[in-house]
C-alpha cells in the first residue's frame, strides 16, 4: 500500500475546499451600494428596469469585479438576466476571480441561465484565476440538484471536457474527487 496516497487525496481535498470556499465568497458576497445591483439581489425586475432607463451606464458596472449579471446567473433569475442581455450586459464579464456569469450559473441554483448564458455568450469553455471550466464547476458541486443537468448542457454545448485546472485536475477527476456519481457517470462516457 502506498502511505503517500492518503496524504495526496487530503491535500486535494483540503484544495479543492479552498477553492470551494474563495468561489463562493466571490459569488455570495454583499452587493455594493448599487441601485442596480440591490435591485437585481432582491429578484425586482421593474426596479432594475427603472434604473437601467435613468442610468444605462450601469448595466456593466462592477462590485468586486462582479456584474449584476453574475449575480442574476448565480441566483438563476431568467427573466432578470434576459432583461440585462438585452440591455448590453457583458456575458463574458469576469469577478475577481476570473469567473464570469457562466462559471456563476453552473455553480448555482438551477439551470434556466446557464442554458440562456449558453445560447447568448460567446464562449461555454472560459477558464477562471484558477483555471476552472464551468464545466469544472459543475462537476464539483454536489449540493446542488442542478448538477447533473448543468454538466450535460455544458456538454452538449461543446465544453472541453479534457480542461485541467491549475491543480491538474480534469472535470471528470473533481466529480471523482467529489463523489458524484452522475456527472461521473455522464464525463465517463464519451
């Protein structure tokens, strides 16, 4: 028996958390004090939409690098991120660290924009600070029900599956790593 192994898949483990960790802080944090972006947290489209009209130059604007289309993505509100496409919102915007509104609809809670996000941006393989895929995104994430469904329209789409990461790692290996025994299942197969 190799004594090596436990210490590696501890020490990927312990990565992949901080990894976990730092995504959601970029993704979860408190919006910034713009009109915008409180309109789009707490899911009021009307509103986002009277602000847009007085102050179009917003549509982009940033809190931690991030868009109110990040957040719309992460909190999967379709009609709030259809609204802020068709405004001129920057699919391919990136947060601090690196994710754009895909990475944030693959890692959230539903489907609904990732598959908008899909159809409406421009690239379904952007790779993060860390060099995470969406694709990467979707395979970690267990907690979500969405999971499996975002991994297949990522796949569909033409995601690179053979994407490594910054730690070496492919969208199959995480979904290993993390147990999840649909995407594996799904990554598994050509």
């Amino acid at each position: 028996m190799n004594s090596k192994l436990p210490w590696a898949v501890l020490r990927s483990l312990a990565l992949g958390l901080v990894v976990a960790g730092l995504f959601a802080l970029c993704l979860y944090l408190q919006p910034a004090p713009n009109p915008l972006m409180g309109a789009v947290a707490s899911g009021d489209l009307e509103r986002a939409r009277s602000i847009l009209d007085k102050h179009p130059g917003l549509i982009n604007a940033r809190f931690m690098g991030r868009t109110a289309l990040h957040l719309a993505a992460a909190q999967n509100d379709l009609p709030m991120a259809k609204m802020l496409l068709d405004r001129g919102a920057d699919p391919l915007a990136r947060d601090a660290c690196g994710n754009t509104p895909l990475h944030a609809a693959a890692w959230g809670m539903g489907k609904q924009t990732l598959v908008l996000l899909l159809v409406r941006g421009r690239s379904h393989s952007p790779v993060n600070n860390w060099g995470d895929t969406p694709l990467h995104l979707a395979a970690y994430v267990t907690s979500s029900p969405y999971s499996l469904e975002n991994a297949r329209d990522l796949v569909q789409a033409g995601a690179d599956r053979q994407a490594v990461d910054q730690a070496g790692y492919t969208p199959l290996q995480l979904a290993h790593l993390m147990q999840n025994l649909p995407v594996i299942h799904l990554l598994g197969t050509p």
